[in-house]
C-alpha cells in the first residue's frame, strides 16, 4: 500500500461536480485521515433539532445557531462534539485533532470543560471513507482540498459557509464560489 499523507484537519469542499445528494455543497472537516480510510463532518448541514433536545446537557455551550448539525450520512443516532480550545493546553474530556480544533467527550461532565471551550458543535453521524476510497474521489475531482480556519467549525451562518470558504482561496477557486446552485437556469 502506498503512503497516504495525511489531510487531518483540512477541509473538502464539495465541487460543483459531486453528483451525491450528501454532499452537495458539503464543507467537510476532516478529523482523521490515514491509510485505513478517512472520518470528518459536515459543517454546512445544520438540523432543526436543537442540541437541548438531545443533549441538554450540553445546550449552553454550543455555538449558535445551537442546533445539531448533520454530519454525514454514516452513523446518523451517533452524536460527536466538536470544540475550538484556544490555547496550547486542552482540558481532560477534549482531544486536540488539528491546532486549535478537537473531539469532545460528550460523556464527561460539560462543567469540567466549559470554561476552557471557545466554541462547540454537535454532530449527528458522520462522513466516512474506506482505505483509499477518499483518495479515489479527489482524483475523480469531487472535492477541493483547502485549509481551515477554527471559526469554520463556528460558523454563525453555516449555509454560506461553502461560498466562504471557497471566496478566501486565490485564483480560480474564488471564482466557484460565484457558481450558481441550478446552472441550468442561467
């Protein structure tokens, strides 16, 4: 097998190519990506279950819009939380994924690490993809491969997010973010 360098903790920003309903227009934060496959969530999918009614918990820590998020279509009654910890130093419960971004262990005590949180989403299921299944569809040209930014997991306005982020890249990328959602109607 050949070495997969790692793509943890980038994004994939749907083209406007990708032809599966799960993924259109999809901002997809990679949280772990190796050569036995790839896991990451959906950013831009927002739900309109709040996180009270869920996990009420957790409900006076996430960020606004303070709604579940979609993930993916992989695990769908499986609930991740997803926190930015400013900081070098994370608290017990948090695991640091890329730089300032980190996995919640939604079974700790939110008290024990609300103090430290900078922002935080919840996450109904997941996107994932076998060994070399990922690689496979960036080769097809599904995705755009681009970095993060910790307020991509926090944005306040999730369904502009795909145009966002493809507006603060140079070149041509920019300009997709111009593509309009039926081109059929231009």
């Amino acid at each position: 097998m050949t070495e997969v360098s790692s793509l943890t903790g980038r994004l994939l920003v749907a083209t406007p190519a990708l032809a599966d309903p799960n993924f259109d227009r999809a901002v997809v934060l990679l949280l772990d990506h190796d050569d036995e496959g790839s896991l990451g969530v959906v950013l831009n999918r927002p739900t309109p279950v709040t996180v009270g009614d869920i996990l009420a918990p957790w409900a006076a820590l996430a960020g606004e819009p303070g709604v579940v998020f979609q993930g993916g279509p992989v695990s769908l009654d499986a609930a991740l939380g997803v926190a930015v910890i400013p900081g070098d130093e994370g608290p017990l419960g948090w695991r640091r994924v890329y730089g300032a971004i980190g996995l919640v262990d939604l079974e700790a005590p939110p008290e024990l690490l609300g103090p430290a949180l900078g922002s935080l989403r919840i996450f109904a299921g997941y996107a994932g993809w076998g060994p070399g299944q990922l690689e496979s569809e960036l080769g097809d040209g599904a995705w755009y491969v681009v970095e993060s930014e910790p307020g991509d997991v926090s944005s306040p306005h999730p369904e502009t997010l795909w145009r966002q982020v493809l507006r603060r890249q140079r070149g041509e990328l920019a300009m997709i973010a111009t593509y309009p959602d039926d081109p059929s109607l231009n």
